[in-house]
C-alpha cells in the first residue's frame, strides 16, 4: 500500500496542488483505501482545495488593483 502524503508539505504551485488533489480524489474514490489513510487523505485534500482558493483569490485581487477595482468579466476572443 502506498504511504499517505506529508500534510505538511506546501505544493509548490498551484498546477502541482491542482494535479496532486486529482490524484488524491482518484485514490479516495476507488475505494481501496484503509479508514486511516481515507482520513489523512481526506485531510489533505482539504488543505489542497484550501492552498487553491487562497491562490485563485489572490489572482483575482491582483486583477482588481489591475482594472483600477472592477472585475470585468472575461469573454473569450
């Protein structure tokens, strides 16, 4: 059985947390997992989905203070 990952590693970025949480939700999902490390893993999807808010959010602000404070809505050309 593999061995349940480090929830006290950071990602280091936003792609690699979004990639890992994929994995993570395919492990959980199958099924074949102990109780214990359904936990942990669960656990550390939560701190995954959290890291990719926190990032996702702070794009966002970036592009406020960019569009002088209002989000324009994006349409693609």
């Amino acid at each position: 059985m593999p061995k349940a990952t480090s929830t006290s590693t950071t990602p280091a970025s936003y792609e690699a947390a979004l990639q890992e949480l994929e994995q993570l939700v395919g492990r959980l999902e199958s099924g074949d997992m102990p109780l214990e490390q359904l936990l942990s893993g669960y656990q550390r999807g939560a701190e995954l989905l959290k890291y990719c808010r926190d990032k996702l959010e702070a794009v966002e602000d970036q592009i406020k203070v960019l569009d002088e404070g209002a989000l324009k809505t994006w349409t693609p050309e």
